[in-house]
C-alpha cells in the first residue's frame, strides 16, 4: 500500500514539475532575448537624445509621444493610439546661484547651487536666514521671528534606511509643503535641502505646494553641499543673508497624450495586463533613470515577448503616462478612459525606480494575490530576484484600483542605493544607466507579465 501511494504521489507530481520546468525555460529564453537581442539600450538613448527634457506641456515632451508612438508601431504591436490629455506646463525659466553674506566682512563666502522647485512662482528675494529640521521646528517659533526671513529646511534623507525610497519618505514632505508652512508664519522664501543621500553639488528639483488661501512664496532646492556649509555658515553667523533670483512661469494647461501599444489577447481579448512608466520628465536633465527607463522597458517588455512569438490570452498594454511628475493627469486619464469603455484591468504594473538591478516586485493587493504571485519567486531567484512582497506599487498605476479594488497593482523593484544620485537632478542621463542592468529589469518585467498572463492573478 505505502509503495502505491508513492508512486500515485510521484506521478501527481509530475505535471507541476513539468509546469515549473516549461516555465523556467521560457523565462531563460526571456533573459537570453534581452541581453543578446535587447533594444532597451538604444531606444532609451534615442528617447534621451531626442527628445531630451520633457516636463509636461513641453515641445520635448511632445517630441517624445511622437517618438515613443513611432517606435511601438515600428514594433508591429496589434494596436498603438495616443490618448489625449490636458496637462499643466511650467516653465523654470531663469535662476541664479544662492548668494551668501555674512556680518564679518573679511569672510568670502562662495555662491551656493540651487534650481528652482517644480511650481513655484517667480522672485528676487533676499533676507536673513532661519534654519529648521520640518514643520515640528517651524511651528514652535513665534511668527515674529519668521516674518519676512527665509526659512531654510535641512531635514536630509535618513541614512539608516537600506531601502532608499523610505529614507526619501522621511523628508519630502518638507519640499511639497515648504511654502505653505513657511508663508502661513510670515516668511519671504524657502530654501529646501535636495533629496539625496549623497553629498554634492547637484541640486535636486521636484514638485512643491500651494494653498489659495496662504501667499505663494518663491522656493529653491540647495545641494546637499551647499546644505552642509550653508548649516555651519549660520551656526557661526545666525544673522547670516542670503539672495536668489528666479523667473518661473505657470502657463495656461497644454494638450499632450499618454501613448499606449497593445498586443491583444486571444482568450481574454477585453481584460488587459498593463506595464508602464511615465514619459515626462522634470527638465533638469534627460530623465534616463526617472522615468525613460521604466517607459522603454515597459515597451520592450511586449517586444521581448512578440520576439518569441508568444500568444497571450490576456491583451497585453505598454503604457506611457504623461504628466507625473506635476499633476498626475495622464494616470487619471487612463483610468477614466479605460473605464468609460468598461475595460477591465487584471492588472497594472508600474516601472518608476530606475534602471538598476533588479530585485523584486511589491504587490498591492489581496492577501491571495500577493500569495499567488509569491509562489513564482524561485523562477526568479537564479537572477538575483529575491523579493516579492506587500508594498506600494506606484502612484500611475494607483487609479485603476480606484474603482476596482480586483486590480492588482505591483511595482517593479529595482536595487535602490544610488537612484537618489540621480533623481530629478542634472545627472539624471543616458550616460549614468548601466546597459546590462537595464536589460535585466526589462526581463524581469517580461517575465513577470508572461506568469501573470499564464496564470492569472489569484
């Protein structure tokens, strides 16, 4: 009897082991196509010489939905359409260094770098200096003490934090409510210190805040050097000024497009698995890492699998929303449109992290979603995956679950240590992206679709 019910239990086996093995050599075949056939490469060095700097509303982030348009029909997907969009549209226009005086006459202070942050309005503003850590700091301090000085917020990221993106999250709220906490105690301006674990010279923008109710103050982002020695300048001198010039302009709303490139699906033609990035980028530099990476990957992910003549039953979606860096217009767009056509998302995948390593996936959804999904990992792990757990997914791919809480959304997670480096700063080039690094994730992403696609999402 036992010798029966080993062999009734081998042979129950076999079709999962011949399950797992039909997988692991197609996802071989994957990494194989991406890293020896890849256009991940050079398509993203295409979107960044090309189009360049592509803050929303822009003529560059017009440049890049023709280019990114172009480039999906090139690839033969069954379907590629642009779907129209209004979007804010800012412009930096000019910005001077931060000037620094201090009391002592003899002492020669050199100008520090700074740029604008994202929304601000315009100004020449010059005035004392008064240096906090937050709002906590901030809200302790008689108005009388802030009124018509220049708040300067140093909070850095927490160093402690192995997963940067959570260091990132213990300061940024200064940056987008800076103004508004600043001007509602009678302050002229705010300096904020760039979000970045490394010390430098870059500054970093980003977007920042206004309340309707509070005067909108000018506000710039200082490097993570010029924070340094623009704290130890005021211990030695607290009645330390400081000057900056800016000429930002807020122009009326401008019409541009998401772009979507669609293989369609034979089992399940009208259910949709999407993986996407967002096409514009703040106009510091290229944004190569922030997001163009994580737009041609998204792309390369329906090419890899087209490449090997794979037929999914689900339609499968290369999604370029525009507009997240200032507004989040495009991902709502996407969202209202999909489902004024009562499309059904099984689910979203968003590439916003970067073009490193990758490492993993987190998952936003049910408790047997994400332990479905869970159960792929030792298909990934011989790639360095070793990560599939809850998390965040990311801010585009968040209004599909809006109204459909089924959706799983999951974002791709790629090694975090030096995307900070670069975000939303004038590093942020094709140069500064590692060629196998970036095929990887793109595979890491085609083979995550394909499981998805095979199996389902619970």
């Amino acid at each position: 009897m036992k010798k029966l019910f080993l062999i009734f239990l081998f042979l129950s086996t076999l079709p999962v082991a011949a399950q797992t093995q039909e997988d692991s050599l197609f996802i071989a075949r994957i990494f194989e196509t991406a890293l020896t056939q890849g256009r991940a490469y050079p398509d993203l060095k295409e979107l960044c010489k090309n189009a360049g700097p592509r803050l929303s509303g822009s003529a560059e982030a017009a440049k890049a939905v023709e280019l990114t348009y172009t480039k999906m029909q090139g690839y033969d997907f069954d379907t590629v359409y642009r779907m129209p969009v209004l979007v804010p549209r800012w412009e930096r226009g000019y910005e001077s260094q931060l000037m620094v005086s201090t009391s002592e006459t003899k002492v020669t202070v050199r100008p520090l770098p700074i740029c604008a942050l994202g929304g601000t309005v315009a100004g020449s503003v010059e005035g004392e200096v008064i240096e906090v850590m937050g709002w906590n700091d901030l809200k302790d301090i008689p108005d009388e003490q802030v009124k018509d000085k220049i708040v300067f917020f140093n909070r850095p990221m927490d160093a402690r934090m192995v997963y940067t993106f959570g260091a990132y999250g213990t300061c940024v709220d200064q940056r987008v409510m800076g103004a508004i906490w600043a001007a509602s105690k009678g302050a002229k301006a705010v300096v904020v210190r760039s979000m970045n674990l490394r010390i430098d010279d870059f500054p970093h923008t980003g977007s920042m805040a206004y309340n309707d109710t509070i005067p909108k103050i000018p506000a710039v982002a200082v490097s993570t050097q010029g924070a340094e020695e623009l704290s130890e300048l005021l211990q030695k001198d607290p009645h330390l000024r400081v000057a900056y010039t800016i000429s930002s302009q807020r122009h009326k709303d401008a019409m541009s497009y998401n772009v979507v490139g669609q293989i369609t699906g034979q089992t399940f033609p009208n259910q949709y698995i999407a993986v996407g990035g967002h096409l514009d980028a703040w106009d510091m530099a290229e944004g190569a890492h922030d997001d163009g990476a994580g737009c041609i990957q998204s792309i390369e992910v329906l090419r890899i699998l087209k490449t090997l003549e794979y037929a999914p039953r689900y339609s499968l979606r290369s999604v370029m929303w525009m507009n997240e860096e200032n507004g989040l217009k495009g991902a709502r767009e996407y969202a209202r449109y999909c489902d004024s056509l009562g499309e059904k998302h099984v689910a979203g995948i968003e590439a916003d992290r970067g073009a490193f390593a990758p490492r993993g996936f987190f998952i936003q959804g049910s408790s047997a979603q994400l332990e479905h999904i869970r159960k792929w990992l030792p298909l990934f792990e011989e790639y360095g995956i070793y990560v599939i757990k809850g998390g965040g997914a990311g801010a585009d791919v968040g209004p599909l679950q809006q109204k459909d809480d089924s959706v799983v959304l999951i974002g791709f997670v790629p090694d975090s240590q030096r995307y900070f480096d670069f975000h939303h700063a004038a590093t942020d080039t094709f140069e500064n992206v590692n060629r196998r690094e970036l095929e990887l994730g793109a595979a890491a992403l085609a083979s995550l679709v394909y499981l998805m696609d095979k199996y389902g999402v619970e």
